[in-house]
C-alpha cells in the first residue's frame, strides 16, 4: 500500500498518544513506561506515531510539503516498531507500515538525508552499509577453518551481516557464533567475500529497489550454494530474510533461522553442553528486529467494509501484525539454561522492548540520539541491579558499547553468543 | 424612610428598629466592636428576601444576614459598619421536602438542628451534625460556615453536607446553584426526578463554593438541599483514653483512612467534660478523672445488615486501637460512650455547652493535619503561661475532615465574662495566639473577628480575587461589610 | 498564521529555542484529535502560530505575559486527547505542550494526598500511590489522562467515583497561572504551607476553578495541583500477562488482588438491575460499580476479530442470544476491604442485596478469569473506546441527578437513537429492543450520579456523519423534550461554544448562569488571552440564528481577525 493509501488511518487516529508509551497494562515501573524514544527525546507530538499520521495528513491535503524539518522528524526514528505495537492494543492502525512508506516517498522524490546518501552510495558501490569495501567483507572469518560455499556445499549458511563483517571489535562474536555451530557438527559454510547486504536497513531508509535488488541477488546465491537453511547472527539480517523478502514477495525458499533459534535447537537436542558456570547477573535486550519485528508478515489482500452499521472490518478479515509473534522466548530460554547465570528481565521487555538506538538510520545520520537512546536502555538495566545486557544483533551491541564509552556507564554490554561461549 | 419601605416589603410587623432590639444585635458574645444596626427586617420568604436585596442596592443599605438565633460568638453577624439592616431569616422555617430514597433535605435557613432532627427521623434519616451545636443554630447557617461535621469518612469535601442553594446574590439576583440551576420550578424539577441533588456547577463555577465560607457576603440563601445519613438502626459506641495525643492521631487516620463510616474526634478532658455536664463544679471534677485525652467514636448500623455492619467496624477498630497501643472502653468514670453518641445526635442542651465552665469562652479554630496538631497544641501550651492565660481552662478539639485529609483544630478558651482581667486576657491571648498559629502553618480558612487580618496577611492573592469576585456578586458591596476582607 | 517577529522572539527568549517552534509540519500535529470532524467539519482544527514546551510555572507565567502584550490567544493542555485541549479560537494563538512538566512532587501518604504537575497521568500516579497503599481514581479516557486535567480541568467520569469521587471534589491546593500572568496559589499553598486545603480564607476560590465541566483552558494554566488519594487494599505491584503468542491486549491478572473482590450479579429486569445498583451504592460498601458495563469478556484481538465474535454469537442458539441481553441486566460490583472481616461483611450485603432484587451470579461472568477482568477494566481502564468506528460521542447530555432521572433520560434519549442505530448510522450497543441504562454513583450516590451514553459512529462516513449531528441537534435543541434534565453541554460537556453556542443558547434556561461566567472570564481575562473555545466568550457574538445549532462559523484561520 502507497502512503496515501493509509488515508483511513491519517484520519482514525484519535491522538490517544498510546503510542508514545509502552502499552499501559505492562507497565510495572513509572520511570519506565515510555515506549518511543522520539517522542521521548524529542517531545513535539510530531515526533510520535500519531503526530507522522498528522503530518501525512496534512501532506495528502497539500497543507505542508516535505521540507528538511519534515525529514528531520521522519527520520530521527528507530522504525523500531515500539509505537506500533502499542496502538494496535488500541487501534487497527498501521503506524510503522505508514512510516516506511513516507520513507519511501521521500527516497522516490529525492528528498534525501546526506547522511544516509552516503550510506546508501556506499552500498550501492560496495553491497554492504558499513561504508567498506566489498574486497574486506570476509576478513572477520579469516583463518577459521570453514567452508566456503562459493567452492563447496554445506546445508547450512551463515550470514552474518554488514555490521558483523566490518566492525572488528565484533568479530570475535561473529567468529564465536559460528564455532559454536561448527562444534555441534552442523554442516555449515559463508559465502565470505561474496556475501552482500540483505537490504533491510536500506528499506527501513526507504530505498525499496535496494531491497528488491538484494533479495533476489541472496536467492540466487543461496540456490547457487544449495543451502537449505540460513542462520544469521544479526538480528536486522533475520527480519530482512524472514519478513521483509515475504512481505515484498521475494521469499527465500530455505529456513531462517537467527542463531538464538538455532542454538535454542542445539542445545534442547543435547548438541551444545553447558560446562562452565557463568557468574553474571545479566538482563536480556530484545532487538526490535527479531522480537516485534522479526514477527512473520501477514499478507492481506481486501477492502474496508461497514458491519453493524458503521463498525469498520475487512472483507477477508485482515489480521494484524501486533507483535505476538516475535522471537522472545529461544534467548531467553538460553539464559535461563545457562549454569551461574542470574538472570533478570527489565521492565520494558518483548514486544514492548525499548530499542538499543541503532536502528532506522539513525546510529548513521544523528548519532547523539542513537547514543541517547542507548543510554536510556543501560539505565533501565542498571535499574534493576543487571552487571551485564545481553543482545542478540551486532547493532544492539555495538550502540550500546558506543553508549558505555560515550557515558561511562558501568556495565558490560554482550552477545548472546560471548555467553554461550564462556559456558562452554 | 428605609423602614417605610422595608415594611412594604415584609409588613411592617417583621421590621423593628426600637432601640432593645437594635441593641440585641448590635454586638455579640465575641470581641468585636459594638455597632448598632438602623434596623431589622424578618423576611418570609425568597421574594422579600429578594425585594430586600434590590432595595439595599438602590438605596446603598449594607445588609447584615442571619439565620440562628442568639447567642452569637463570632462577630460574622454584628454590622460591621453604621447604618445597617439586620435581615434575620430566622421566619425561613420550611422543612420544604425530604427525601428519603436520596437521603436529602430541602430546607430554610431559619430550621435548626433540633427541628430538622425530629423532622428526619421520621423518615428514618438524621442530619450530619456539628460538635453540639446550641439549640438555636441555624443548619443552612451551620453549613454555610463549613462548620465541620462529625463523621469524617462521610465528610468528602470541604462544603459537606451542602448540595444546592437558591441565594440572591448582592446584586438581588435570584440563582440556583447546582443540580437545581433551571430550567423550572424546583416543583416541575421534581416530577422530572431532579432532586436538586448533585452540587456541581452550573457549568463551569461552583457557585456553592462561592457562597459557603463567605459569611453572608456573597449572597442570601433561602434554601438549600444537604445530603443526610440514614438513621442508624442499632449504634455502639467508644471512648478510647490516653494521656499522649499521639496515638490517638495515629488511630484517627486509621479510621479515615479505611472510611469506617460513624463519628470520630478527640477532645481533652474539660471539653468532655463541659459536654457531659453543666455545673462548673462537676466539670472540674470529671475534668480531673479523665484522662488528658479522649476520642470518641460511634459504630452506625444502618442499610440491609446493620448489625453485621456495626459489629465489622467495631471489631476493626479495635484490631487497629490495638495496633496503637490504645485501649477502647464503653465508659470511662460512669460516661458510657453510648450515652453521649445519644446526646451528639441533637444540638446542645442549654446552657450551650462551651458556656458552662466558665460563662464566658473565645474559639480559636484553624485548619492543619492531624500529624501536626501536637505542635499547635505545644504553642498554645507556651503562649497561655506566656500570657498567662491559665492552660487548665482550655479546651481543645479535633476534627478529622474531608476524610482525613486535614483536621479541624479548635481551641476554646474559657474565661469569666464578669471579670475585666480575664476578658481582657483572653482578648490579648487569642490575638498572639492566632498570629502564631498562622505563623506555624495553621489556616485560618474560616476567618471570623481579628483573624481576619492574620489570615489575609498570608493570602495577598486571595484577597484580590475575592475582592474582583465580590465585585461581581455584589458590586455595591451592600452584603456583609467589613467581613472577611471586604 | 504566523507571529509577528518581535513576539516570536519574546516567547523563544522564554523558553529557549529548542522549545518553541513554529513549524508548519509541527504545528499540524497539534490539531487533529477525535472529534474534529464532527465539530469542525474537518480532521484539522485551527492551526496554531506557535507550540512551546514550558518546563516551569515562571516560564508559563511569562509566556502568559507576553500573550498579553501581543494578543495572542495561549491554551495549554497535558496529553491533548480532546479536541476541547487543542481547538483555539483563530490562527493567532499559541498552545503549550506541558509534557516536560511531569512530576510527581510530593506523596503524603498519612494525610492521602498527591501533588502533581500536568503531564502526570492517572494511571502513573496510580501505580505511584499504591505503593503507598493509596489509589486515585479514574475517569473514562484512559490511562492517558492527565491528573490535573481529570481534577481540575476537564469533565471526567467513570465507575470509581462512588468511592473516589471527581468533578473537582478531591482538589486540594492549586497553582493557577491567571491569563494576566500572576500566579494564583490557593489556600494553605499561598503561604508555602503543604497543599491540604484550598478553601479559604472565606469563600473559595475553587468556585470558580472548574464547576461542573472544566474550563478547558478557558482562564488560565494549572501548573500544580494537590489532589486528594484514597485507601488502596491491593499489593504495591502487580502484573498482567499473557501467553506467549497471544496478543497484547489479552494480557490480565490472572485473578483479582488480594485485598478486593468481584462480584457480578445478574438481575431479571431493568427495574430490578437499577434499584439493586442504588442499593449497593447507598449501602457504602462499593469501590467500584458499573451497570450494564461488563469488562468480563475477552477484548478482541481487533474490529475483524470482534465481527467474529458478533456473529458466532448472532448465530448462537436462541437460549445464548437470550444470554446475551443478560449483560444489560449486570452489574459489576468491586468491593475493597483492609481486613477479612470488612470483606467478609461487604460480601454478605451484596448477597443480601441481591437476594432482595432476585439476582443471581451466572458462571459466564462470575468466574475467576472473568472476574480478574473486570476488575482490571474498572478500576483501571481498558483504553479508549475508538477502535469500532474511530470515533465516538458522548451523546447524552450526561447530567448528574438522581438515579430516576437518569434512568428517564436514558429511555428516552434510547428512543431518538434508535431509528440510528436501525438505519445503520450507528452502531448499535446491545440490542436496540431492550435499552440499556447505566448511570455511574458518585459517592456512594450521596449526590447522585452521571448519566451517560454514547453513539458509536464513523465521522468518516457521511451517512454516519449526518446522523450524528441530526442525532445531536435533536438532543440539544433548548425547545426540545431534554431541556428539563440538566446540563446543556453537548456531548459529555465536550462542547465548543463558538460551534454550538451551547451558553448563548442554553445559558437563560438555566438562572442566566452565563451571565456570570461570562463575568468572571471578563474579571480573570482582562485582555482575552486565553482561548476559550471550550469555555465562554466575554461577550456572545450576534450568532446564532433561530434553531441553527451547529454553525460551520468556526475552523476557518481566516475567521476573526
């Protein structure tokens, strides 16, 4: 659906402002019950769901026009999904799928973040957002003993995405991930240096024909590769390969698994051991892209329809996306395996997790509010007597690191999979 | 000239200007200056009350109301100013309408409280009374000055148990407030259900809290709907001694706190026994028996198990007297509790109880919270050796109101009214005494005579928006001059 | 339209520029609300000059004083869930958005008090108090609701008020920013005492705070209030879950707290359901009481899921449908109590009580799921009721009176709404042959209680448009048959006078309160500043003609300059 298409929306928010908070019924501790760090950090409605339903609003009624404050708001947003899920527990309302696509509008008109063009340009050039070059894209692996699965076969792929194939300080986390595979005997390979970007955070930017072009060149590959089953270590890549390649038709035709699944697997089957205690008080971050929106999408093809007199349903009935189904439980069910491990939740947790602040292109174009962000999030985990914070996406960890070094906080910040590992 | 017209108005059987009478009301029991009256006018109803109103304007007349009867202590209803015209309202005697089912009663300011009683108890309803209340007070009058009631969970907000009024206002204006603001005759209201019960607005005043606390200033009332209670139809009652306040406070907001529903105040032990007794005498000698305090509490059985409710609440309040370390007793020295639940149920036998220790007494009554009522009570104590106002003739009295949320704080000080020392020395006494409570945070929310100027003193803004309110209301400033601060 | 410079830089210099804005793409999102487009004919209302973000009562008082100085209409509002916190009379007007002032100052848990800046919620200070074993109660917009905006502002109504009470009664202090820019402090909190008292001395001011509906912004900002609390007999904490795989919104206790109970008894007629629900509230046992309003069903995932559920059920064998009339015959019953004891007598009154009146507790509602429930949604809230048609309106003049005057409304306002609800331009709540009546106590019903009832329907649609504002006119004509039953504000006091012309019209009716109103705006007002869209005008304009009571006269920015 085109942004005007969401016009019964524009006009159907009632301004309930829910969605500038967690939903309310979750609420357990006041100092943490907003859900939205726009809005939060930001505070004009605009900034919140509702105020981009006003703002497209008055867009369809040419009584504004995209200007560079327009952007501005558009764009300082995780696209986390936080306001989404909140006003679904009011209202049949698409505030992020509207979102998206006023990116997209944005991007077809060249209405540009140079920020982001810049990202954009290097990803065009190099297939990966790290503003790196294509030739690097291998080097987090060098020197372990994996298949390449441009030379051979295996039934498993391990993609682990821009972040984890640039950003060094990660890469023994992306190299930990795939040892723990490799030491439960799954028949596993990467495809190294020809591994491309999954175009996700390219659309989430609004550049949809990056995405399109991704995903079909990662169908290809991996039918090249004869990959059965795909497991990724960042969480962006799984919403990319499971939602985002379904909702534009573009499905992979293999498994998807994010490693936490996968290792939930290997462990419940007796393939991984726990051998070592791990004396850490640790509370898990869920990232926005394997929980809320790592939930499968939901086609719908139909129309609005009038049921005892002006009630408002969908002929087929639509069924909404409201988070439900997200990927929440195999981390934690980790954690909790975990010898030594005390493990806490935060209050803001699942679907209404607050985001780490990497998000929608925001660690790229206003990294003051990607580190604000951040910050709130290692507040919250210190608030409730956490040592460490635990995430499962390469973007969660290293805004959160930024934030550590940014604030001095004092708390460690970790991968799921550094855990594993030093229980192993 | 004036009496000319006013017995137009009235007739002239109801207006009296021969000097006895002028000199009735032309000074009170309290301190205030003696001001004689031009006259005194008796109106029967809202048209002459009206008519009054329009007439004073005209003629630039201040107008003094009054609804009790003799005697008056607070100087509210001595002229402030020459040439004043009594309106007493004490022929408004209506009981116009009670209600059972609603639990309201549409009265005149003329009934008091020992006609209203009787009258409701045939409805099985009784009124929400005051502390004892001399027989002639006014219940509009009473209600009006948000003179605290005695059942505090009951007490919801400062105007309790007022609901709706018709008042003429100073500029002769009539007005219903509330529910009972039109359209219709409140007669055509009641076909319609509309009982004149709900006090809010009309729309976006509160016109009953402009009336309430304004000791005539505003407006006349001719009559007003107060909610009631049930009458209980089995009721038990206690006495909970102590020699320290505090934890009787302590069991004060237990009470509010959990809304069990009957009366509760503390008092000392001379201001229960000045309840209890009436000879200066047997004062003294039950004031000596008792404790140094004592608070009082009833159980009110009422509604479709008012057994089982009385036996809940005492039960209760025991388990949480216990938790205070307080010990409730049926009688304390042959004063059986239910014995003076009985007698709190109508207005004071005469003399009115605050006169019998000593003849003469002063109120100094304030609002605070419960918590803080030791530290008044310790000021008061260093003030009277201070002024040498002996500290064995003050009573003392709190109230929880506004369901617990503060109190009412009363001191009265009981003096000889024959001796110049004695009047004097309270005069002095109770000056200082006001200053430094206001001092300590003590709210003179209901200013009569001096305290006025203490009170006002601390409330700039206040002052100016009554002054543009009164303005309003009464722009010739004909209602009540010289009260408050007007 | 915008500012003129100088003012501009005025109010920047207050607040700082990181506050202020006067971007077109900003100020459009302070002036779509529900509700719009019935009153206003569009989604959008007056767009603002400017937004500011005040942080303190100095930096308000300032603004105020500059609005002065330039003529500039100001209206602040909390959260802005009403179209009354948003509207502005014409385009020279400011709002302010006091998000930033947002804390809880003060909890006195021995006195049972709470002083509160604006943007503190309901539900916040809910969670807050019961730390403290105290609760405050709720009004029927949802956990959003500002505080100060439920106690001092607005109109607000809902089931806990036969044990919490409303409409301004648990005001305890005030700070008052007056459209002149002097700050008001009344009672105890003018001399820095604590906020335990706000009358006096002599009369109070609080007469002219709110009344019945609120001003809505009309005279001034509340920058503090202090409120009074009540006991809550429930754990400091609690939770609400769900399944994994389940949706948000089927998230609930798993029973009722500790420290309450639930009771949901059945009666066998209208007349039976309301005497029965006067006598639990006048026996003086009830926390919470909702007639007719039964929270005990699973809320649907959403509209597509609710359709379904209508319809399995219209298909329902004809004894189930019967029980679903049944509802209309309930009445929600939460009672509280400190001790087991005063639970325990609380229980045996509504046995007794519904004994009397021949009800009876059905297992599909008086189960602990159920139960747990209803328990959450009344004395909580479940959200907002716009997920059906995106909007809804207060239709009833929703007075407060007697329990028998409410019910007379409700039938006969039934009535009217029925040929709506028949022709389809509403949807129907319950079924339209056997009319629902559910009024809500005020303390313990000892001055009555509020009548409400709504028609749902789509100001998108404008078939359901049109019927919604004949519907309306036909209600609030002041020649009609509904004159005679109390407050002439339209739709739940959410009435806009320079649309509806509800004090011109209605105000003689009615002892000329208007007449004083519009004294007092003028007194607070002197240069009429603060906008008063949902308040009165100092003076009435020549409008309206006869018997034309929705006036297409306001909305347009180009009006009144």
């Amino acid at each position: 659906m085109a942004w005007q298409d969401y016009v019964h929306d524009m006009q159907r928010c009632t301004r309930c402002s829910y969605c500038k908070w967690i939903p309310y019924r979750y609420v357990r501790n006041t100092n943490f019950m907003e859900g939205c760090p726009s809005i939060s950090r930001y505070h004009w409605h605009a900034f919140s769901a509702s105020g981009k339903f006003n703002m497209a609003y008055s867009l369809l009624l040419e009584r504004i026009e995209i200007t560079d404050t327009f952007l501005d708001i558009l764009y300082k947003c995780h696209m986390d999904g936080s306001c989404d899920i909140s006003c679904k527990v009011q209202q049949d309302l698409e505030p992020l799928q509207l979102m998206q696509e006023l990116r997209m509008k944005c991007v077809e008109e060249g209405q540009l973040i140079p920020a982001h063009m810049s990202v954009i340009e290097g990803l065009q050039k190099e297939d990966n957002m790290m503003q790196s070059l294509k030739a690097d894209r291998g080097n987090w692996a060098k020197g372990l003993d994996v298949k390449n699965l441009t030379k051979e076969k295996a039934d498993v792929i391990y993609h682990v995405g821009c972040r984890y194939s640039f950003d060094k300080e990660l890469w023994p986390v992306a190299r930990a991930g795939l040892n723990l595979l490799q030491k439960a005997n799954v028949d596993i390979g990467i495809l190294g240096a020809e591994e491309v970007c999954c175009g996700g955070r390219a659309y989430e930017l609004g550049y949809v024909g990056e995405l399109m072009k991704y995903a079909e060149h990662q169908r290809e590959a991996f039918q090249t590769a004869g990959v059965k089953t795909l497991v990724t270590p960042c969480s962006d890549c799984y919403a990319s390969f499971k939602v985002l390649y379904d909702k534009i038709g573009k499905k992979l035709g293999i498994e998807i698994f994010h490693i936490t699944q996968y290792l939930e697997l290997l462990i419940k089957t007796g393939k991984i051991k726990f051998n070592k205690k791990v004396p850490l008080k640790v509370t898990y971050h869920d990232p926005c892209h394997l929980g809320r929106l790592g939930e499968p999408w939901i086609h719908w093809q139909g129309k609005e329809k009038k049921g005892l007199g002006p009630m408002i349903i969908h002929d087929p009935p639509k069924k909404y996306r409201r988070g439900a189904n997200g990927v929440y439980e195999p981390p934690r069910e980790i954690l909790r395996r975990i010898p030594g491990i005390d493990f806490v939740e935060m209050y803001r947790i699942k679907e209404y997790a607050w985001c780490c602040g990497a998000g929608g292109g925001v660690i790229d174009a206003y990294p003051d509010f990607a580190i604000w962000t951040a910050s709130e999030r290692l507040k919250e985990a210190r608030s409730i007597g956490a040592e460490a914070i635990v995430s499962a996406c390469p973007w969660c960890k290293r805004n959160f690191l930024n934030a550590i070094k940014e604030t001095g906080d004092k708390i460690e910040a970790y991968d799921l999979i550094e855990i594993v590992q030093s229980s192993i | 000239m004036a009496e000319l017209e006013l017995e137009k108005i009235v007739g002239s059987e109801y207006v009296f200007d021969h000097p006895t009478f002028l000199d009735e009301y032309a000074e009170d029991l309290s301190f205030n200056p003696r001001i004689k009256p031009k006259g005194i006018v008796r109106p029967a109803n809202t048209d002459e009350v009206q008519r009054i109103i329009q007439w004073a304007n005209k003629t630039q007349t201040p107008l003094i109301p009054i609804s009790s009867g003799p005697p008056h202590f607070r100087g509210d209803t001595v002229p402030g100013i020459d040439g004043a015209i009594i309106v007493d309202l004490s022929r408004m005697k209506r009981i116009i309408r009670i209600d059972p089912k609603n639990k309201i009663a549409m009265i005149e300011p003329g009934v008091t409280y020992g006609e209203l009683q009787s009258e409701l108890a045939k409805h099985r309803l009784c009124a929400y009374m005051p502390l004892l209340p001399r027989r002639s007070k006014s219940v509009i009058g009473s209600t009006l000055e948000r003179e605290p009631i005695i059942r505090p969970s009951h007490h919801w907000d400062s105007t309790d148990p007022f609901l709706c009024a018709e008042v003429i206002f100073g500029t002769g204006d009539k007005f219903r407030t509330g529910e009972a603001s039109g359209p219709d005759t409140v007669e055509e209201q009641w076909e319609m259900g509309r009982f004149q019960m709900n006090p809010f607005g009309h729309s976006h005043i509160d016109f009953q809290r402009l009336i309430s606390g304004a000791q005539g200033t505003i407006g006349m009332v001719t009559w007003a709907t107060l909610k009631c209670s049930y009458l209980s139809e089995i009721s038990r009652a206690l006495l909970v001694p102590s020699e320290n306040i505090e934890p009787l406070l302590e069991l004060g907001y237990l009470f509010t706190r959990f809304r069990l529903s009957g009366a509760l105040f503390i008092l000392n032990g001379l201001n229960l026994a000045c309840l209890l007794t009436h000879e200066p005498d047997e004062i003294n000698k039950l004031r000596n028996l008792f404790p140094s305090w004592i608070l009082f509490t009833s159980f009110e059985g009422y509604g479709i198990l008012p057994k089982e409710k009385v036996e809940f609440e005492e039960t209760d309040f025991r388990m949480m007297a216990q938790s205070c370390h307080l010990h409730p007793q049926d009688q304390i020295f042959g004063v059986k509790a239910d014995d003076l639940l009985k007698l709190l149920s109508r207005p004071s036998t005469e003399p009115y109880w605050k006169m019998r220790f000593k003849g003469g007494f002063q109120d100094l009554f304030f609002l605070t919270t419960l918590d803080k009522t030791p530290r008044f009570i310790h000021t008061i104590s260093n003030l009277s050796s201070l002024y040498g106002f002996p500290s064995e003739e003050i009573g003392v009295y709190i109230q929880p109101i506004v369901q617990g949320t503060s109190c009412h704080c009363e001191f009265n000080l009981y003096f000889n009214p024959n001796q110049i020392n004695e009047i004097e020395g309270t005069k002095k006494f109770i000056l200082e005494a006001s200053k430094e409570i206001a001092n300590h945070g003590g709210f003179f929310s209901r200013p009569y005579g001096g305290w006025k100027e203490v009170a006002y003193s601390k409330a700039r803004g206040t002052l100016a928006m009554q002054k543009k309110i009164k303005q309003i209301f009464d722009p010739n400033g004909i209602l009540n001059p010289g009260k408050l601060c007007f | 339209m915008k500012l003129p410079k100088e003012a501009y830089q005025a109010l920047e210099d207050i607040v700082g520029p990181e506050y202020i804005t006067q971007e077109p793409e900003i100020l459009d999102t302070y002036n779509q609300v529900w509700g719009n487009k019935f009153f206003f004919d569009e989604k959008h209302s007056v767009r603002p000059s400017a937004v500011l973000l005040p942080a303190t009562t100095e930096e308000i008082q300032a603004i105020v004083r500059v609005c002065n100085q330039y003529q500039i209409l100001f209206k602040a509002f909390s959260s802005g869930f009403e179209y009354l916190s948003l509207s502005l009379l014409h385009g020279k007007g400011i709002l302010l958005d006091l998000r930033r002032m947002n804390r809880i100052l003060e909890i006195d848990a021995k006195n049972m008090r709470a002083v509160v800046e604006p943007y503190v919620s309901v539900y916040r200070l809910q969670l807050e108090a019961a730390k403290f074993g105290l609760y405050t109660g709720r009004i029927g917009v949802g956990y959003s609701a500002g505080v100060i905006a439920a106690e001092c502002c607005h109109h607000g109504c809902q089931h806990t008020m036969v044990f919490t009470s409303g409409y301004g009664r648990n005001v305890l202090g005030v700070e008052w920013v007056l459209p002149t820019g002097e700050v008001l402090r009344m009672g105890t909190g003018e001399n820095g005492e604590d906020l335990f008292s706000a009358d006096g001395p002599g009369f109070s001011l609080r007469g002219i705070l709110r009344g019945r509906t609120g001003a809505n912004g009309g005279h001034g900002i509340i920058t503090k209030a202090s409120v009074k609390l009540y006991p809550w007999y429930g754990p400091p904490e609690w939770e609400q879950t769900k399944q994994p795989g389940e949706v948000l919104s089927l998230g609930q206790l798993d029973d009722v707290l500790n420290g309450y109970k639930v009771f949901i008894p059945t009666f066998r007629n209208l007349d039976d359901t309301l005497e029965a629900a006067a006598e639990f509230c006048r026996a003086e046992i009830l926390y919470a009481l909702g007639i007719g309003i039964i929270g005990a069903e699973v809320i649907p995932e959403g509209n597509d899921e609710h359709w379904a559920m209508i319809q399995k059920m219209q298909n329902a064998d004809p004894d189930q449908r019967e029980g679903l009339d049944l509802f209309k015959n309930s009445v929600v019953l939460v009672i509280g109590g400190q001790s087991q004891r005063e639970i325990e007598y609380k229980e045996k009154v509504i046995m007794a009580i519904t004994e009397k009146w021949g009800g009876s507790f059905l297992p599909q509602y008086n189960n602990q799921r159920s139960l747990a429930r209803a328990f959450a949604d009344i004395i909580w809230s479940t959200g907002v009721n716009l997920r059906a048609t995106g909007d809804f309106l207060p239709s009833s003049s929703s007075p407060d009176g007697s329990p028998d005057m409410l019910k007379r409304l409700a039938l006969l306002e039934g009535k009217v709404k029925e040929k709506y609800e028949k022709s389809g331009a509403f949807m129907p709540v319950g079924s339209i042959e056997k009319r629902m009546v559910s009024w809500r106590p005020e303390e313990h019903l000892s001055i009555g209680a509020q009548g409400i009832s709504t028609a749902i329907y789509d100001p998108f649609d404008p078939f359901s448009l049109k019927a919604a504002r004949e519907f309306i006119n036909e209600l609030f004509d002041p020649r009609s048959q509904f004159k005679r039953f109390g407050i002439p504000s339209r739709g739940g006091c959410l009435q806009i006078e320079p649309v509806t012309h509800v004090h011109q019209n209605w105000g003689h009716l009615y002892d000329h309160y208007d007449v004083w109103l519009r004294k007092i705006k003028k007194m607070l007002d002197p240069n009429t500043v603060a906008d008063w869209t949902a308040y009165i005008p100092p003076d009435y304009p020549d409008y309206p003609k006869e018997g034309d009571y929705v006036l297409p006269s306001y909305g347009k920015e180009e009006n009144n300059f």
